[in-house]
C-alpha cells in the first residue's frame, strides 16, 4: 500500500472550479475532480496553521485547550505511528512555521523530511543593507516583510520558487521508490497563502488594468483598499493559486506515468481558506471563521473503492485525514482520536458525524451540521477565562517568557494526556469574539452568510450540539464560563446570546474609523504603537485603556502598527468612541509646540 497527500495552505474553495468558481484558471483540480471522490461539506477544525497540522498528526481538535505551539509529548502522531508499524514516511515542503518554536516537534515525526526555504519572510538569505522595496499597499511592514524582499531576489526563475523545489522532491521520492511499497509521502507546500507571489505565466490568464501601489500581500484587517486595488489583490491570489494547479498536474502526470492509481491513496487538501474582501475582511484569524476559511476543499482516491468522479456530502473534518491514513495501512486510530476514517465515506458517503467543532484560540467557538453554523462569542466583553495548558510552552516564533510563566499553575490532566499533568497558563488573542457576537446562520438559504439568524429554537438546538462536542473534546471548565454554557446538564434558554449580542454583531459591520477625523501629531493614533510607548506620558495613556494588550504577547506584533491600524483589526478593542477618546487624551499628553 501506497499514499500521497498533496498538501496546499490557504486554499479557498471558492475559487476553484470543482465547487463553482468561474473564472480560475485551474485545468489540474478538475481533472483532479474527474479521478476521486469530491467532498462537498469538508470542515476544518483548529485555527491556523499548526493547529491545524496538529490537528492532522493526532485527529482531534486541539484549539479549546491550546494556542499556536508544538506536538505535545502525549501527542498520537499519525505519521510516527505509521513509521513505528513499518510504513515509510517522507515529508517534503516549503511551510517555514515547522521550524520554528511554535512548530519544531512536527518534521520529526516524519522517518526522513526535506525543507526548502524563502517563503513569507522565512529568515533566509542574510542581507544587511536594506532591500529596495517599491510603494506598497501594506501597513505592517516588521522584519518579516523586509526578509520577503530580499529572499524575492533569489526567486526571480521559477524553478527556484520552494514550490517549484518541493514539488520537485516530491517526484524525485515517486521516482526512486515507484517499485517499493508501504510508503506514505506528503507533499506540502506555503502556496497558496500570502505573499501572492508568481510568474508572468501564471499572471497571464488574469489580465487587468491597474497602476496603483505594489500589493500582493493584505494586511489581516478590514478592507480600506479602493475596488481596483481589492480586486488587483483577487487576481494575485488566482495567479499563485494557478501555480499551484500547474505543481498538482506534475502529481497527477506522475501518477499517471508511474501506474500509481492501482495501489496508491491520493490525498489533496488544505490547513484553511482566506477572506479577500468577502465580509469586508482580509485574511482570518480576527474575525468569525467565515465559510470561506473554514469550509475546505478535500479530494480523495482510495485504490479499494475506486471511486472517481463523484461527489460526496456527508460531513467530514480534518481530524479524519490521519484516522484514514492509519486504516489505510492497516492501523487502528488510537483511542485518543476523534476523527474517524473515511473508507466507507469516499465509497458510498456513509456519515461519520452529527456535527463538527471548529475555531481559533480564544474566539468564536463554533459548530456546523452542514446546513446550519452557530459561531458563539464570549459571554462578556473581558472574553474570560482563557488559558493555555501546555508543557511545551512555546509561541509561533518564540517562547513564553519569563513574565508570561510566573502565573503558570501544575494542573490534573485531561482524558487524552495520558495521566500528564499540564501547565495552565493565563492566554492572550489579540481579537476579542465579543464585538463579533454570537452569529448563526442557514448556509442553504445564506451560502455567502450575509443575513445572520436570530432563532431561539435552533439556537437551542446548536448550542446543545456545540456543548456535546465541547464534551466529547474534554474542554477547559474556563471554557464553559468563558463562551456562557454548562459544563454539565442540559443547555436551556437562559444559555442563548444571539439575541442579546445582535446589537454587537450589527456594529461589527460598520464601516472602520477614517484617518481623516482624528487629530495628528507625534502622540496621536497615526504615531506606531512602538513610538508611543517610547513616551511614559503616551505610555500612561494606553495603559489606562488598554492595559491588557499592552501585557500580553502580541504587542510585540503589533508594535509597527499605528492605533487606527491596530482599530481596523482587532474591532473589539478599540471601538470609534474609545479610539476618538484615547486621540484627545494623546493629544493633550503630548509635547506643547
């Protein structure tokens, strides 16, 4: 038995033509669609990337209890439990987070692993003088910017783009063992995610007329672009989602070329989507996890079926993939996992689950049945408690300090950490689900989730499907007083919020606070938020609002970010009449001409 997992990140299934889209330039995924079975009602489950990938190795979701950080010691990892029952396993990608902190413990799993570097800022090609960077449509602008336009500088040819190389490893891999079996291969590769950046070859079927700045990276805030510049944006994205179609084809000719289809499972999927204007937001992870970045594409060829061509609709989720790997090769999920294999699924759509848990550390925690979606907020403003519990305490690029660990309690161990006690740490998220509020929606009537419900039955009867999955997960007690919900018992009509937080939900619609009504000046919300906290009389003002953020991890990424840019992403923290308040007190704090 052989398997290949075609692996991309950022892959919004909107814009492909199997579920709809018109207009992309993408022959591969529907060929791809003519050879396996197509999944129609795919969820992903831990937000973002590696705990998503975490997600992947263990086969349960991971976002109720932890942030973004590493394998944990009593992890299941499916492609180490495949190399301990004697399937060779082999890694090959560009996605520069498993080699950082937050990431380090994933690879290793792997028997053997290759890693080609230069994507999104990756600490690459070593340039101390400045690059040249032309006028850009982008606010963040750190170091990780910087390091993209020097790494740039050794992409110019497409064979050295890291998706180019890691495509190639992985047909060298199919090439050297075509003859051997028992071998996994995942082939994964940072395109589609931002940088948008590709070829001329690709750009081409997408021909449009702009003149305005560089901009193929948006900031994850709201949109402020103008409709050219949104769309410019749109058309980067379909050029490098192009790319990686024409990367897909080598697989596919590979397969076709190597008589891979009689004995090897093809896998192709994503981590999750993207927003690119839709909603009013670029990217994710602030706002609510919207069907487009959630709601993930998912191909699968099983040689035992052999079903091609078809569509399935019942509803499955990421955790499944690593379950489906380990029965494929003839080994039991462990009792830890709560994905189940999908043999039966990609033969005949036998159903695997009611419903499907997903979201982000500290936000929205939502459930689907695969028509109806309930996205529930915090129960308050102080969106408490939240913590982390970890003995691996590392952040996506650094560790916990030393500030961060002093609260740190020894706590009893959950159900699935094989009797390992746990470090609780107090948690951080930049965004606030609260100026969200709690959403629900009907995506048969509502697919683009527009028109947000205000139903207490169905609310009722999604809150109580979302309370059962909290408890089949084993979630924090926090997490139970943090979203308003019963740890035990029955979930009744003095649990619901969607009516009381409508009044938030509307607001978070309203359009982002304008440059031009607020005073500027060198202690203004124009001036970076590094800047301002230089100033112990600048510093004092912020704290008095604020002091929160200013503790927490994330004001180190957002310390090049003015306060209007920081009030265009995190909408709950800095509202119009807060933000118009903090102006005048900086205002009246600063330096008298």
């Amino acid at each position: 038995m052989k398997a290949i997992m075609v692996m991309f990140d950022t892959l919004n299934r909107r814009f492909l033509p199997p579920y709809g889209a018109e207009g992309t330039h993408a022959p591969n995924f529907t060929r791809l669609a003519e050879r396996t079975a197509t999944f129609d009602t795919c969820y992903a489950g831990s937000m973002p990337c590696m705990p998503a990938r975490r997600e992947l190795h263990t086969g349960r979701h991971n976002f109720l209890h932890r942030g973004w950080g590493p394998l944990e010691p009593f992890d299941d990892s499916m492609p180490q439990l495949l190399t301990e029952h004697g399937t060779y396993t082999h890694l090959v990608t560009d996605h520069q987070h498993y080699w950082e902190d937050g990431g380090a413990t994933y690879h290793g799993r792997y028997r053997t692993f290759e890693f080609f570097r230069g994507q999104e800022g990756d600490a690459w090609k070593g340039h101390v003088a400045d690059p040249e960077i032309p006028q850009a449509r982008r606010a963040r602008r750190g170091e990780t910017w910087r390091q993209d336009w020097i790494n740039r500088q050794y992409l110019a040819d497409e064979a050295d783009h890291p998706q180019t190389r890691t495509f190639d490893a992985g047909l060298e891999f199919l090439r050297t063992n075509r003859s051997e079996d028992g071998w996994f291969l995942q082939i994964e590769t940072f395109d589609p995610h931002e940088p948008f950046f590709s070829y001329a070859r690709h750009k081409q079927h997408y021909p449009h007329a702009y003149s305005g700045p560089h901009f193929d990276w948006p900031d994850y805030q709201r949109t402020t672009e103008s409709d050219d510049e949104i769309a410019h944006a749109r058309h980067e994205y379909t050029a490098l989602l192009t790319m990686c179609d024409a990367s897909l084809g080598r697989v596919l000719d590979a397969m076709d070329e190597l008589a891979l289809w009689d004995d090897t499972m093809l896998i192709v999927c994503t981590d999750h989507g993207l927003l690119l204007g839709e909603h009013g937001w670029w990217g994710k992870n602030v706002q609510p996890w919207y069907d487009e970045t959630i709601h993930t594409p998912l191909f699968v060829w099983d040689p035992r079926s052999r079903i091609q061509g078809e569509r399935r609709s019942s509803l499955v989720q990421t955790i499944d993939l690593g379950p489906t790997l380990l029965e494929y090769f003839g080994v039991e999920p462990t009792p830890d996992m709560q994905g189940r294999p999908l043999r039966q699924t990609v033969a005949d759509d036998t159903p695997v689950r009611e419903a499907g848990l997903f979201g982000a550390f500290g936000g929205h925690v939502s459930v689907t049945d695969g028509r109806y979606v309930y996205m529930r907020a915090c129960a308050d403003r102080s969106n408490q408690p939240l913590h982390e519990h970890t003995v691996m305490p590392t952040h996506m690029r650094g560790l916990f300090s030393p500030a961060e660990l002093k609260d740190a309690a020894l706590v009893a161990p959950f159900s699935f950490t094989k009797e390992v006690p746990l470090l609780k740490v107090p948690g951080h998220t930049m965004s606030n689900p609260y100026a969200f509020g709690t959403l629900l929606f009907d995506l048969e009537t509502d697919p683009g989730q527009q028109h947000p419900l205000v139903d207490d039955d169905l609310e009722l009867r999604m809150a109580g499907l979302l309370t059962e999955q909290l408890r089949l997960a084993d979630a924090p007690p926090g997490q139970y007083e943090r979203l308003g919900l019963p740890p035990a018992g029955p979930v009744t009509a003095e649990h619901l919020l969607v009516r009381t937080q409508r009044p938030q939900a509307e607001a978070a619609c309203e359009p982002p606070p304008r440059a031009e009504n607020f005073p500027d000046g060198p202690f203004s919300v124009h001036a970076p938020l590094r800047e301002l906290l230089s100033h112990p009389e600048a510093e004092a003002v912020l704290r008095r609002h604020f002091a929160t953020l200013l503790d927490s991890p994330f004001v180190h990424a957002a310390a090049d970010l003015s306060l209007l840019q920081i009030a265009a992403v995190a909408i709950g923290m800095l509202p119009n009449d807060l933000l118009h308040t903090v102006a005048g007190e900086l205002a009246a704090a600063g330096p008298r001409s």
